[in-house]
C-alpha cells in the first residue's frame, strides 16, 4: 500500500474506502496478483481486466503513469501466459499508452456516455471496448444510446449497488437489435 510520510495508508480521494497500491514494485504487485490470474484461468474464465491504472493522479505525484505501466505490463504478460485476454478497464486518458505499451486487448468502459469518452477508447480497441452506464447518471434514455452509433455496440446498463436478480433495485439491461 502507498503510505504517506507519517506512515498512514493513503486512500482514493474518489473511493475513500481504497487504499492505493504503491505501484513502484511492479514486481512484488506481480507476485501477488498471478496466482489470481491463473486461478481465473483454471476456473474457465476468457478474461480477465485490470482497475485503477490511473490512481497514479491521485497521488500528488508520489506514484506516475510508468510506475502503473510497469504494473500493467507484468499482468497482461501473466493473463496472455495463461490463455487470457487482458482488459484495461477505464483511465480512458492513457488507453493508447496502455494497449501500445502493456499489451491490452480490449476495454470496460464505466460511463464512456455519461462522461463523453467512448470515442476514446474505441479510437484505441475499435469494436473492443464493453461499455457500462449506471441507472444514476444517464445522460440520456438508455433505449436512446443503444441508437447512438457512437456508443460501444457491447453496452450493458446496471443499477450502481450491482445488486443481485430478485432484489428491487436490480437492473440490468443490453441493447437488442
């Protein structure tokens, strides 16, 4: 975990309840999190895709853009080397660097419509970017950006708490053609 000076735990200033990875030991963040990926594997899963490649700005620039890269490149090598496809999900700022220089293969995009970033991420990963819009900050109706040729075609709109099937706040809804 990224401390700061006095030692304490630096947390997300977006998501306070996230400590933020000190991303500076690529190596030591590798030896973690491949056995994940390899279980992924062994359990059948396709894919498997990374988060919060952009802390770094929000650090005050104790962590940067290569440090996250480093991390970055050592998990898409560990995915590929165990028959995955690795995603880049959001940071839609650094997409190109990231799928040039770690290796990506496709993106998960939260609210590319609502902040007006799915041409980003398709200019990077074409048809290979999944977009995820919450019922809480639609810009516009959903049924209306399924129609929007600018919209990943592979958009799925969920309830913000993900809740499960049954509960009443549960959605979750695809573009149908």
């Amino acid at each position: 975990m990224l401390r700061a000076p006095d030692g304490t735990i630096v947390r997300d200033p977006d998501w306070p309840d996230e400590a933020i990875v000190d991303t500076r030991d690529a190596a030591a963040i590798a030896a973690i999190v491949t056995p994940w990926i390899r279980d992924c594997a062994a359990d059948g899963f396709d894919a498997v895709e990374f988060d919060n490649l952009d802390t770094y700005t929000r650090t005050g620039g104790a962590l940067s853009l290569d440090d996250n890269l480093a991390v970055a490149r050592l998990l898409v090598r560990a995915a590929h080397d165990a028959g995955l496809a690795a995603g880049q999900k959001n940071a839609s700022e650094d997409a190109r660097r990231l799928r040039a220089e770690a290796g990506f293969d496709f993106a998960v995009a939260e609210e590319c419509a609502a902040y007006d970033e799915c041409g980003a991420y398709a200019a990077v990963y074409g048809e290979h970017v999944v977009a995820i819009e919450y019922t809480d900050n639609l810009p516009v109706p959903f049924a209306e950006l399924c129609g929007r040729s600018d919209i990943p075609a592979s958009i799925v709109l969920r309830d913000r708490d993900l809740t499960t099937p049954g509960d009443p706040s549960y959605v979750f809804d695809t573009c149908t053609e």
